[in-house]
C-alpha cells in the first residue's frame, strides 16, 4: 500500500538554523524527512517538527559516497544545507561546498532523484574573491552540471531566534562602547527571516514550476550598518 503524502525527501544539513525551518515547513507540507547528519544523536529534537516518525535524523558524512548513496535511497525528492562560515583542515570550503554538492547532485541523477534544492547564498559566484563566495558559485555550478531541473535558493542574511550574525551584533551592542561598521557603515545589506527560508525552500521542494530555476531571497527592508 502506498504512503500518504508526497513522498519522503532527503535534507542534508537539516539540524543547523535555517535546516531546523526547512524540516519543519517539509513536514507540514506532507513529506516523510530524513536528516541526514553527522550526529543524529544530537538531532532528536528535530523528530518533534511533525508527526510521530514523520522526521527521522540519520547519520551521514557527506565526504562519503557511499553515506550519500544510503541517505538518499528511498527518496523522491532531496535538500542540501550543507555549508560552513568558516574553513577548517578537516572542514574546507571546497570539500563542504563544492564537493559535498557535487556528490549529492550526481548521485540523486544516479538514483532517479530530480527535486533537488541546493541552498547556496547571495553573492555566490565562481570567480568572487572570497573563498566563501567563490566556493558557493562553484558549488551551483557543479549542481547544474549533474542536475539542470536542481532548484537553487539564494537567501540574504537570515535572521531569527538564535542566528549566529545579527544576535551577535546586538550582544556586543550591549557591552560594546563602539562597534565596527563594515564596509564604513554603507554596505546594504536586505536580511530575511529564518521562518520565510524555510517556507521557501518546503516550497521549492512541492511545486513542480520551480525546476532549473534559481531564486534570490531578500526581506522587504534595506540595511545598513549605520
């Protein structure tokens, strides 16, 4: 007997901040979630986003194919919020971003998997100075070789409850006699709230007219520092 709903869709990274939003919006939508993580054991609390075992955290390295393979079988349809702000010798840009998402991509085509959303970020480009950014663009661009139908996300500074760069700022506001303005206070910034991701990336997933397109997400107002 089939299962109700959608289908079950694999979410890569789906524990951290904006991950967390995407879960829960997947499984208000329908779908069965599998969040693949390094540590499920530290991903319990994800089960409570929908239904008794609509959400089932699951341990993959996606440095590993084979880790990759098993997480995605069984899946219609996948997710991937891997990424890093900050490069390690065991977590670098280029094998968290551009390997990790070439991995999955070739190997959702391998499985028959063409509802992919790669999560990258605005200012993503492939010849951008910043590792970040350069890492990113490359890694978009490795998704559209193996998978053109690949819908790619482009959020903004996201913000909400415990995001790691607005919070901050307004720590350091509160103990901070001064505090630096990047960019000389002028660079704009258009941020957008975690919940509104989160929406958008269920979204991607379930409809049929976002394939092959990329989506740049911004909220309504513009920053900046000053």
């Amino acid at each position: 007997m089939a299962l109700p709903g959608p289908g079950l869709v694999t979410v890569f990274g789906g524990s951290g901040f904006v991950g967390s939003q995407a879960v829960r919006a997947l499984a208000k939508a329908g779908w069965r979630v599998r969040v693949a993580v390094r540590k499920p054991g530290l991903a319990g609390d994800l089960r409570l986003l929908g239904d008794v075992g609509q959400v089932l955290p699951v341990r993959c390295d996606v440095t590993s194919a084979e880790d990759v393979a098993a997480a995605l079988k069984g899946a219609s349809a996948a997710v991937n919020l891997v990424g890093v702000l900050y490069a390690s010798s065991k977590r670098s840009f280029d094998a968290m971003h551009v390997e990790a998402s070439r991995t999955i991509a070739q190997t959702c085509a391998a499985q028959g998997i063409t509802k992919f959303v790669q999560v990258s970020a605005i200012g993503a480009d492939a010849d951008a100075p910043s590792d970040y950014a350069r890492t990113k663009g490359q890694a978009e661009a490795a998704v559209r070789e193996a998978l053109p139908s690949a819908v790619i996300i482009r959020p903004s500074i996201v913000f909400g409850p415990e995001d790691s760069f607005l919070n901050k700022f307004a720590a350091m506001a509160t103990f901070a006699p001064a505090l630096p303005l990047i960019g000389g206070g002028e660079t704009k910034f258009q941020p957008v709230y975690v919940g509104d991701v989160g929406e958008a990336i269920g979204r991607a997933v379930t409809r049929d007219d976002t394939a092959g397109r990329t989506f740049e997400l911004g909220g309504p107002s513009v920053w900046s520092f000053k």
